[in-house]
C-alpha cells in the first residue's frame, strides 16, 4: 500500500531548493508530476519556438506572395515608369494613336467604335481633357451607355498649363486605382503632357526622362513640350504656389 501513497520520488536531476553543497538544508525532492513537469519543460519550449518559426516563415511567404500578385495583377509597382512600358499604339475606332502605360490609356478622340474598343480592353473610367465647345455632340452620354464612368477636365489647348486641372486629373487617377483608365484630348498631345508632368512631380523623375516617355506616349507637338517647361518651372520657382 505505501507504494501507492503519493509519497514523493527523488529526481536525480532536478531539486526543489538550494543545493547541499553551500551548507544549506535541501527542500523536499520533486514529486512525480513536479518532475515530469520540469523536465518535459525544455521541450515544450523547443516546440513552441518550432512553431512560432514556421508561422512567422508561413506569414512571410504569404506576404511576399500578396505583394507578387498585387504587381502583377494591378500593376501597383514601386519602381518608376520606363520607355519600355509604354506599349506601341493601337487604332480604337476613330482613336487612331492609343498607347497604354501600365494601367493608362493615353489616346486622342475616340468615337462610339473607340469606346467600345476601350471597354473590351477593360477601360472602366474615361477623363476627357477637352473644353465642352471642342466638339459638337454629347461624349458623356455615350460614355456611360456604355457602363463607363466619365469625367471632364477641360485643359485649354490655346492656354498655359492649368494647375488645377492637372491635379484634378491626378485626383481623380488616384481615386479610381486599379481600374484602367482612358486619358485623352483630341490629338493625345494634352493627355501625354498631363502624363509626362505626373511623372516629375509624383515619381521625382527628372524632366528630360519623363518627357522621353511623354513623347513615346503622344507628345509630337513643339507647343506642347514649351508648356510643359514652363508648368514645371513655374512651380520650382514660385515654390510650389497654385495657379
């Protein structure tokens, strides 16, 4: 019977208390289940360290992987734009020079043929950069029969560079993210100059290097580059004061 009491048994390692060698009494020695406790401890701590490596392995991967997707579905990278990027045009109907840069779409007048052209190629928003008296016939009507979500951000051909169009512009880019948007005027000339200035002033890029994608991407008129310096100068040297 005394064998089963819950007698204490020694442990050959593990004592409950100072050890005799400095003078003092030792407590009593472990019981059964203390001892079975302390020694499975070391383990259990192994296995938790095991286990929080393998979560926190799991939760990079999956990271990486989120951030693979988003660049390659989206396009949401954080590199600057290239020369390369910016695809070799294509016909839309009346839109004869459409060229696509990453999720834009820069182009000149489109016609209910381009629309529809652009809607199959996935465009979901149109900003038209043209004045209301360009044209005679009702482009935002056409636009959403077609299930397209239009904008008007009249950039005067005959008139300086307007900051506030141009910030409306890139308002309106950054309010639709990820969606593919369609930027055109009437010759691509204005849309590609409002691209090129985006480039400088949203990526920092140097106003050489993003007039190169400007022009691969529809600037083709002298005017227009000549606006341009003078928009971008006009905001170094007044430091940035809108007009």
């Amino acid at each position: 019977m005394g064998r089963l009491a819950a007698a204490p048994v020694r442990c050959h390692r593990l004592w409950h208390g100072a050890s005799m060698r400095d003078g003092s009494q030792p407590r009593a020695p472990l019981t059964r289940r203390q001892c079975g406790t302390a020694l499975a401890a070391p383990h259990a701590m192994r296995h938790d360290n095991r286990t929080a490596a393998r979560l926190t392995a799991r939760r990079f991967r999956s990271a990486a992987t989120l951030v693979m997707t988003c660049a390659l579905i989206s396009g949401c990278l954080h590199s600057d734009p290239t020369p390369d990027e910016v695809q070799d045009p294509v016909t839309w109907g009346a839109a004869k020079s459409v060229r696509r840069i990453r999720h834009l779409w820069i182009a000149d007048q489109p016609d209910a043929a381009g629309f529809d052209a652009a809607k199959s190629a996935g465009v979901r928003v149109v900003i038209d950069l043209r004045a209301p008296g360009e044209r005679d016939w009702d482009e935002a009507a056409l636009v959403e029969s077609r299930g397209l979500a239009y904008y008007n951000v009249p950039v005067v051909g005959s008139e300086p560079f307007s900051r506030a169009a141009f910030e409306e512009v890139e308002r309106l880019v950054k309010a639709n993210k990820g969606e593919q948007i369609l930027i055109h005027c009437s010759s691509g000339n204005r849309a590609a100059g409002w691209l090129t200035a985006h480039l400088v002033e949203a990526h920092d890029m140097p106003f050489e290097s993003a007039l190169v994608i400007g022009r691969r991407a529809g600037i083709t008129r002298d005017p227009i580059v000549a606006k341009l310096a003078n928009y971008l100068g006009e905001k170094e040297s007044m430091g940035g004061d809108e007009r």
